[in-house]
C-alpha cells in the first residue's frame, strides 16, 4: 500500500496561501477604499475589483488541482460533525471565492464600469443590463457574502488553531509543513 501523504501538495500549499493573502488584502483594500476620498478612494477600488477577478482565476484553477488531486482524508479520530463542519466550510469556500467575485464583476458590468486589470489591460465586461439599479441589488448580495466569507475565515482559523493547541494532531502541519511533525 502507498505510504499515506503527510502534507499536502506544493501547488495546493502555495494557491492556499496566496487566495488566503488575497482575501485578506481585499479587505484591506475595502478598509483603505472607505477611509479615503476622491481618486486615491478610486484607485483601491480598482485594485480591489483586480485582485478580487485574480482570486476568481486561481480559485478556478485551485478547483481543477482539487478534482485531479483529491485533499487528504481528516484524521480518524475525528467525530462526523466536525468533519462534516470542516469540509462544508472548505466547500462554502470554493463557492464564495466564485461567487462573488462573478457577483462583482457582474455589478461593474451592469453600471458599465471599465474594469481595467492592474492597470495593465481591459478586463471584458459581462452582457448584464439593468444600469445602477441592478448594480445596486447585485452589490447588496457582494456585501452580505462579504460579511458570511469573514465568519468563514474565522471558523476556518478557529478550527485550525483548534487542531493544533487543543487537539493537538497534524492538520496545521500538512498545510503549514514548516510547523514541526507531531510524532
Ligand atoms: C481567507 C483565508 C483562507 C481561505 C479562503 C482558506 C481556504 C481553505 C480551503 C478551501 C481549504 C481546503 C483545501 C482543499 O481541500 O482544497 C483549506 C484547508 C486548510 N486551511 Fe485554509 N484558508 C484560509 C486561511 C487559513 C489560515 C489562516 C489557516 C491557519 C491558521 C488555514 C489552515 C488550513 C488548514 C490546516 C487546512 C487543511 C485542512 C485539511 O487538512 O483538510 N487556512 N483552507
Ligand atoms: C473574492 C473576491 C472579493 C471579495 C472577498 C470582495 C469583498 C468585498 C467586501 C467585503 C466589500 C465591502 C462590502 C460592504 O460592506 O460595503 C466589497 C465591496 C465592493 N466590491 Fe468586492 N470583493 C471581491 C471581488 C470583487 C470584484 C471581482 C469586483 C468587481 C469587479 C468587486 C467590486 C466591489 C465594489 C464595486 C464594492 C463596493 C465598494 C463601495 O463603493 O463601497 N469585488 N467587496
């Protein structure tokens, strides 16, 4: 029988990390959008909607490495609802970093706001009519996924923080591998 793996892949260790800086950058970028005015207000707006349609493309393409390499089974020890919480949080995960960035980008589309990306080329917008009333109810639902995201994340950290100080297992280990092994 194959040795079982005790971390995961090089790939899923760096999307991991990188989507997980992203996000965190995205609610800076929101932050530093709200306490300014006027262009530089603009100008974290534009990195915001870049980063989020970046996010988009690595999520995707962290969903394909997913299919092609299954994530590694939870430790036995681990009662049902707590594997279920911890894979319905990594699902709603894959689900949010799609959703909302296409939610976003469909509001800019809908107010026919140029999406320019990192300043270096023109992002397509999406064929959504509906002017600024139907910017306004798509960013509505941007904001409330927001807000459900951020209770993830704070889940997703409690759990893992969980497994490591209180448990005391491996799971940090896999996705963190330079944290010592546990024997
Ligand atoms: C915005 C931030 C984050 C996002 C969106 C995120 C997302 C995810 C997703 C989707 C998975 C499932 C991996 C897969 O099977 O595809 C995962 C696994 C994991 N994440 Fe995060 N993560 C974030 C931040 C963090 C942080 C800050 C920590 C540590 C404190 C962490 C620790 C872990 C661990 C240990 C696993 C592995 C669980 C397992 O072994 O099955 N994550 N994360
Ligand atoms: C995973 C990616 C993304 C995340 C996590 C995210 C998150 C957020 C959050 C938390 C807010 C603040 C909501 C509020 O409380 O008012 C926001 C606002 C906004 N987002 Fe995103 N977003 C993402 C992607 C995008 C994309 C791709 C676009 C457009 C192409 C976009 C456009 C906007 C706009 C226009 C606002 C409103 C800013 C304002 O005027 O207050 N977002 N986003």
């Amino acid at each position: 029988m194959a040795e079982p793996r005790h971390r995961y892949s090089t790939v899923s260790l760096i999307l991991h990390w990188l989507i997980a800086a992203l996000v965190v950058t995205q609610i800076g970028l929101i932050a530093g959008h709200e306490l300014t005015e006027g262009p530089m207000s603009r100008e974290f707006i534009g990195a915001h909607k870049s980063v989020g349609l970046s996010i988009l493309v690595l999520t995707l393409a962290r969903l394909g490495w997913r299919i092609a390499n299954p994530a590694l089974p939870l430790p036995e020890a681990m009662p049902r609802w707590e594997k279920l919480l911890a894979r319905g949080t990594h699902v709603l995960f894959y689900v949010f970093l799609i959703a909302m960035p296409l939610v976003g980008w469909a509001a800019s589309s809908a107010a026919g706001r140029d999406i320019v990306w990192f300043g270096l080329f023109q992002w397509p917008l999406l064929p959504v009519g509906g002017g600024r009333e139907m910017a306004g109810n798509l960013m509505d639902v941007h904001e409330l996924a927001g807000k459900l995201l951020i209770a993830l994340v704070i889940l997703h950290v409690a759990g893992a923080l969980k497994h490591h100080f209180i448990t005391r297992d491996n799971v940090l280990h896999r996705m963190l591998p330079f944290i010592r092994r546990r024997p």
